[in-house]
C-alpha cells in the first residue's frame, strides 16, 4: 500500500485544487491541506506555489510527481498481484455510474455479483457521466459506467448495452397523441431537460444537431440534475422530457406519464470505462465481464408498446 500522504499528493497535483482532490478523495480539505503540508516537512521542500487562490506545481513538486505516479502504479500491481496469489474475489470494488445506470439498471447486477462473491465489498458512487470518468481517469474509481463514450484518451470505453430515449409528457399533454415526434415538432412545447455535464443531455443534443436543430433553440423551462425530480415535474404537464425507457417503466404502468417514440429513433450506448494502462486485478476485470453480460442489450424493440 503506497504511502497516504503520496496518494493525496498525487490527486492535489493532478487537479491543482486541494478542494477537488478532498472530493475525488472522500477526505475533508483540511486533511488534505495537513496530509500535504506533512509531506513537504519530510522532504523538508515546497511542493507546491499558493498564491492569488491558486495553486501550482513547483520544480521539486513536478518531480514528486513524476515519482508518485510511478509508486502509485507499481503498488497497485502488488496490491493486485498479491490478492489474486488467494486465489479469492475480495476487497473493496469502487464503482462509478451515471445517475440512470446507478438508479435503474445496475442495482441487480451489483446483487447478483455480491451473491456470487460475498467477499467483495462495492461500494457506488452516483453522479453525471463526466464526473464518473473524471474519477476513474485519476484512479480513485476502479470502474465506471456512463452514457455515450468516453473522450478521455486514458481510458478504455466498452460498449454494455443499448438504451432507447424518448419523448415522455403527462397524458395530457398535446405530444401523448402522437404516434411519434419528429424533432421538429418538438420545437413547440416548452422542455424540461437534464444539466449540461450529463450523458443524456450530451446524447440528445448530439441528436438535435444531426436534426439541423440548434439544442439552444429548444424551449428550456428548466434543467435538472435528477432523473427522479425530472419526471415528477414533466408529469404536473409544465412541459416534455426526453428520457430513457428505463427510467420510466413504473410511472407508465401506472398511467401518469406516456412515451413517445422519436423518428428517426433516439437509441444510445452505455458504456463501461476502465484506465487503459493499468493491470486490473482480477476482481476488477470479473466484474466488467459480469456486468456487459447481465446488463445485456436492452430490449429497444418494445417502444412502441410504451405508447399504448
């Protein structure tokens, strides 16, 4: 296990920011201000220049660096090659997802892979898909799942299965007559849609633009960082959501929302990154495979059944 005070060294000098890598590290900023400033008294030099509410690297702190992401990699192979010497699944799994992957479709595998291996300990952390790359880019996740791809060159992004989006509305509202949506069509009616940073606001806008529509031409009454919060406004009828069949399966059996399919159809990969130049261990690499396997590829012919 590599010294602590080097971990929180290398998370500060990658994001420049004491405040970013306390989050990247679950530690409080004053525990990471402590972990640095004991690291300098022992190599009795500054690491770092503060001044004007920033921070940068000095000539000691970019060869701290340099030597910090080679102890960090060398002990992760030990850490790796010694749990595998077991020959058993165990430890702690850090497992990043997008807030639709987190709340709709990986609760049952991480159930069905913690049966499997009661040994192993996942622990989930839940935010937008830029934030979970992030994470997994700087290693402090061992795996994320996100919507779309990722455009981190340090990662490797596998596709796990596909996911169809669609117009959602209240009942009640002019769309739910539809037996689909052009985008144009769209352009009338005020929309409630996710944050910027999201993956699925990423994948709709991608899609309005090969529409010939301009995303900021839409009619946004509102942008909202929860799927949960989303669908419960679009049912009050304040305006539409494009929103994954998945998230939205109970609200439609109980008749407070409908589904309209697009045309041309909206479907989208999620997809599964890990660091590309990293050994996993074998608990890591046993998960993803489990995970595309179970997670399977969405039945998207079935949306024409939402609109029912």
């Amino acid at each position: 296990m590599a010294d602590r005070r080097l971990q929180v060294f290398h998370a500060v000098a990658k994001h420049l920011s004491f405040t970013k890598a306390a989050e990247a590290l679950f530690m409080t900023q004053p525990a990471v201000t402590f972990q640095i400033r004991q690291l300098e008294e022992h190599f009795n030099t500054r690491l770092f220049d503060r001044g004007h509410g920033r921070i940068s690297l000095t000539a000691a702190g970019n060869l701290a660096f340099e030597y910090a992401e080679r102890i960090l990699e060398v002990s992760a192979e030990l850490d790796t090659r010694l749990h595998e010497m077991s020959g058993q699944l165990g430890g702690p799994l850090l497992i990043g997802a997008s807030t639709t992957i987190a709340d709709y479709l990986l609760p049952p595998v991480l159930g069905a892979y913690k049966a499997r291996f009661p040994s192993v300990v996942p622990r989930l952390f839940v935010a937008n898909s830029d934030a979970v790359q992030s994470r997994v880019a700087e290693r402090s996740l061992d795996v994320g799942f996100i919507e779309g791809d990722s455009h981190l060159p340090v990662l490797v992004t596998a596709v796990c299965c596909e996911d169809e989006l669609l117009v959602t509305c209240a009942p009640s509202h002019p769309l739910a007559k539809l037996e689909s949506a052009t985008p144009e069509s769209l352009m009338r009616y005020a929309n409630i849609s996710r944050e910027l940073g999201s993956g699925t606001r990423e994948v709709i806008d991608h899609y309005l633009q090969m529409a010939g529509i301009a995303p900021d031409t839409l009619q946004r009454e509102m942008e909202l960082g929860s799927p949960e919060a989303l669908k419960r406004l679009v049912a009050t009828g304040l305006g539409f959501a494009i929103m994954s069949r998945a998230t939205v399966a109970n609200e439609i059996r109980l008749g407070q929302l409908v589904q309209v399919p697009l045309m041309p159809r909206l479907i989208r990969s999620m997809s599964v990154v890990y660091p590309k130049e990293r050994i996993h261990s074998q608990m890591v690499s046993s998960f993803v495979e489990f995970a595309k396997q179970n997670l399977g590829t969405m039945p998207v012919a079935e949306a024409e059944s939402a609109h029912a």
